[in-house]
C-alpha cells in the first residue's frame, strides 16, 4: 500500500503541487517511520514520468523541490523538535527561496504558457458567444485582467496555493498522530512584522509595488492560518458542535475574500496584541473577583 501511496502522489503533485503536498505529508506520516523509503520510492516514480515524456521538466523539478524536497525537510524538522508550526514553515522558506531560482530561469516561459493559456480561453469564449458581442466583450476585458494580473503576481499567487498545502497537509497529518497539535496556540515569530513592514514601503513605491504585491501574496496565508488559529481558540468547542454550523463557517470563508481578509488582518495584528493572552488574563481576573 505504501508504494501504491507513493506512485499515486506523484502523479497527483505533477497536476498539482498543492494537492501533491497534501497526499505527501498526508502518507508520509501515515509511513514516517519508513518515510525516507516512502520518499525514495515518489522521487523514482516522478523520475519514470519524465523519462517516458509524461511531464516536461518544469513540472518534473516543481515536483521534485515543491513536493520532495520540502517534505523531506518538513519531517527532518519535525522529527527534530516536534512542532508542526516550525515544519512548515522551514518546508515554506525552501519553496520560497526555489520560487525565485524558478521565476529567474523559467520567468519568461512561464509568463509565455500564462498567456497561451489566456489565448485559449480567448478563443472558446469568441466560439461560444460569437452571437452575443456584449457578454462576449466583458468576459474577454476579465480575461485581459486576469492576464495582467497572473503575468505580475504568479509568483506570489503560486506560493499562496503551496502555503496552503503544508497547512492542510499538516492537519491532516496531526489527526493521525499521537502527537497532537495545539491549532489554537498556533503563533508567528515576532520578527515577521518586519517583512510585512518592509512590504508595506516596497508596495508604497511605484518602482517596486509589485514586487511588494507578491511579497504580500506570499505572506498573507501565513497570517490567515494565525488568524484561523485565533478563530479556532475563541469559537472552536462551539463549531465543533454543530457540523452544519462548521460547514457553512468554512464556506463563508472559502468564498467571501472580505471574511478572508478579515481574518489575516486578525492574525497579522495578533502578533502585537496577542488576543489569546488578553482572554486568558480577563479570565484570570474575573475568577479572582469572583
């Protein structure tokens, strides 16, 4: 079964890193014990793919750091102090540093596939309405915007969807391991604020901001999982009660890009604040007043 896991993941992580991460971390720790064979056998199995001409080699060296490298310093981390916190976001400073080695060699294909990809979008949209030339005009100006937007902030929207991947892989992993781990008390380290504020004056400069714009993409689900972290120590036990209460949290969320913001913004704050230390000191109080 685990080498079936193994083949299985790597044909996933060559459609899509995200999910490839998530399946990774996900039998990787299900198989840590004999993780570093599990890890072999994926890397073997990616190889195979791009010896017979199944992935070209952009997606074969994605998958080989994005997925296999990361992992493989996410357990070596993990199994080093146990904290899942610290895992991630050594496996994330790795894709970080690989995202730009990837954007200065690959940039200018990469920015060439984005925009044959539009043009393909551009024709089935101009087949499609041929009959109706004003939704025809508005699907095709939010084609071009998403173009723009693509071709400028890849590298963080990129970053943003492997974030996420360690982060859904991680609790997933934490629910089959012994080890539990505390959500609620997840906390970034308070040299973070200086990131954000040096991306703050880059995106304030016309020369740089979209540099700052792509910093701020590649910070902002960090602060997101904070701020769910906090949403979980406040309203967790509740949710927990009601599934369907949960299912329509998480929905809102997922869908509602002003909810999101909000709850980054919540953990961006938090570093300074500290919410959960505020409650657990009026807490404190109210039980010596009573």
């Amino acid at each position: 079964m685990m080498y079936v896991a193994a083949i299985l993941g790597a044909f996933i992580a060559s459609i899509s890193p995200f999910w490839g991460l998530i399946v990774i971390i996900t039998y990787g720790g299900k198989y840590r014990d004999q993780f570093y064979r599990f890890l072999i056998f994926f890397l073997v199995a990616e190889v195979l793919l791009k010896v017979l001409n199944i992935v070209d080699f952009l997606t074969f060296t994605d998958v080989f750091f994005v997925v296999g490298a990361a992992t493989l310093l996410y357990f070596s981390i993990y199994k080093r102090n146990g904290f899942h916190l610290a895992a991630i976001l050594a496996a994330y400073v790795l894709n970080i540093v690989y995202a730009v080695i990837r954007h200065l060699v690959f940039g200018t294909m990469i920015t060439e596939n984005i925009g044959k990809m539009i043009n393909t979008y551009r024709d089935m949209l101009e087949n499609t309405w041929q009959s109706n030339s004003d939704q025809l005009a508005v699907a095709l100006q939010i084609l071009e915007s998403s173009r723009q937007i693509f071709a400028k902030y890849y590298l963080g929207i990129w970053l943003l969807s492997i974030a996420f991947g360690l982060y859904c892989g991680t609790l997933i992993f934490s629910k089959q391991n012994i080890q539990k781990w505390h959500h609620k008390l997840i906390r970034l380290p308070y040299e973070m604020v200086y990131l954000v504020i040096a991306t703050l004056v880059m995106f304030l400069i016309p020369n740089t901001r979209d540099l700052g714009i792509n910093l701020l993409l590649i910070l902002a689900p960090l602060f997101l999982i904070q701020g769910i972290s906090i949403l979980d120590f406040f309203w967790g036990n509740f949710f927990r009660k009601s599934k369907l209460l949960l299912f329509l949290l998480i929905i809102s969320v997922v869908f509602n890009y002003f909810i999101l913001s909000l709850i980054a913004l919540f953990g961006l704050l938090d570093i300074w604040l500290n919410f959960r230390k505020i409650r657990v000191m009026e807490d404190i109080d109210e039980n010596h007043s009573g």
